[in-house]
C-alpha cells in the first residue's frame, strides 16, 4: 500500500524551511500532497498559482528535483484535516522551529484526531540553518528590501523582488 501524506500551509512565499520539511517528508511517503490554503478573508502576496509555480520551480531546483513526480500540488480552503481525507493521506506532516510550534501543533494534533483518528501527523524538526525562516518574516524582509537570499530560493527572492518594486 502507497503512503499519501498531506503537507498544509499557506506557501507565501515558499522558503528554504518549507524545502527542508518536504526533503525529510519524501523518505517518509510515497505521494507528497503539498495544500496550499486560501481563504477568501486573507489576501496573500502570492495567488494560488504563483505559490504552485514557485513551488514546483523550487523542487526542480532542488537537490531532489528527481521526486517532483512523487509531488502534487493542490489548493484548499477549509480544514486541513478535511484536505487531508479528500486526498487520502494516512497522516499529515508539519514542521517544528521550536517549542512555540511544539505547542501550537499538538493542539492542532489533538483536535485533528479527534475530527479523523484515522489519519495521523507527524513532526519533523526544521534543521538548524532554517530554523529561524519564516515566510511571514522573509515577507517583511523582502518589504524593506533586506537581503532574504539565504532563507529563499533564488526564483522566489526575484519573484518577491517583484512584488515589491514601487
């Protein structure tokens, strides 16, 4: 039997961070379903097909640019969990910076099992060089024309650089 696992989030933009936890959930899972989140009372930088495109463009870029096979990219707007039973993955993955997001996810956990005791969630640890990325600071960053190349791929720092031109 093939392992699905669901990989939610909002992907605005996709950083070095979202890589490294897609990176350790492909030796976990046969089929990666990355949902992207939209919701019509959030206005992200991005629109759905943009995160899709940065997306795909940074796992071809990437050192495991021979799995994007194994990827697939996809939109949601309600709860995870339901994403997750609609796709049909046996668990979720999210990733862990730290204990604030330790605490966090385990309430997430806890009423995700609840909804659907049949699908799991596994943590995996951001590793130590992106620990500290988060898409809502390279954001800000970008906004104030800081340098965000090494939280990043190159594309997604062009595609911000875009974004932000006056």
């Amino acid at each position: 039997m093939s392992k699905t696992v669901l990989y939610p989030g909002s992907f605005d933009p996709v950083t070095n961070g979202h890589l490294d936890v897609l990176r350790q959930a492909l030796v976990l899972a046969d089929r990666i379903v990355v949902a992207i989140g939209v919701h019509t009372g959030k206005t992200p930088l991005f629109s759905f097909e943009e995160r899709q495109a940065l997306i795909s463009a940074s796992i071809e870029q990437s050192e495991f640019s021979d799995q994007l096979h194994r990827v697939t990219i996809v939109s949601f707007s309600g709860l995870s969990i339901d994403a997750a039973r609609d796709h049909k993955a046996q668990f979720m993955v999210r990733g862990l910076r730290d204990g604030t997001d330790l605490d966090y996810e385990m309430q997430l956990c806890g009423m995700n099992s609840a909804m659907a005791p049949e699908i799991g969630t596994v943590f995996l640890p951001a590793s130590p060089a992106v620990r500290p990325i988060t898409a809502t600071l390279v954001r800000q960053i970008a906004g104030m024309k800081g340098d965000i190349s090494s939280f990043v791929p190159e594309h997604v720092a062009e595609a911000l650089s875009r974004k932000f031109q006056h």
